[in-house]
C-alpha cells in the first residue's frame, strides 16, 4: 500500500468516525450511519491495498524461489 493510500484511508475513517460521534451527539441517526459507511468503505480500501500488496508479495517470492542466479 503506497503511502498516499494510507494517508487518504486513514483520513476517511477519521472523517467516519467523527460523523458517527457527531451523530450521536445530535441525535442524528443519518448522521451516525454514514460515519459507519465511511468507516467501512476506508477499511474496505485497506484490505484491498493488503490483498494487492500480499499478491505482489507472494509473486516477487516466487519470482526469487525458481530465477535464482546461482
């Protein structure tokens, strides 16, 4: 995950998090369950980027595995 992604994840699920808080300080339930959305949509971004980087991972190991240049 490249560092401009961590950046911009984390940003939306602080956004998400103060949605839910101020939701539920105002008695906003809208508000509340969008907070929620937003907060599952940046940790639905962060499995994405981990599944993408365990991938790329996986490929350079294989890749090292049978091109040894001995």
């Amino acid at each position: 995950m490249g560092f401009g992604d961590k950046i911009s994840n984390a940003a939306e699920e602080a956004k998400g998090k103060a949605k839910e808080k101020f939701g539920d300080a105002t008695d906003n339930e809208s508000m509340e369950a969008e907070g929620r959305a937003d907060q599952a949509k940046a940790n639905a971004k962060k499995v994405g980027e981990n599944v993408k980087d365990a991938a790329e991972n996986t490929k350079d190991s294989a890749s090292d595995l049978f091109n040894d240049d001995k």
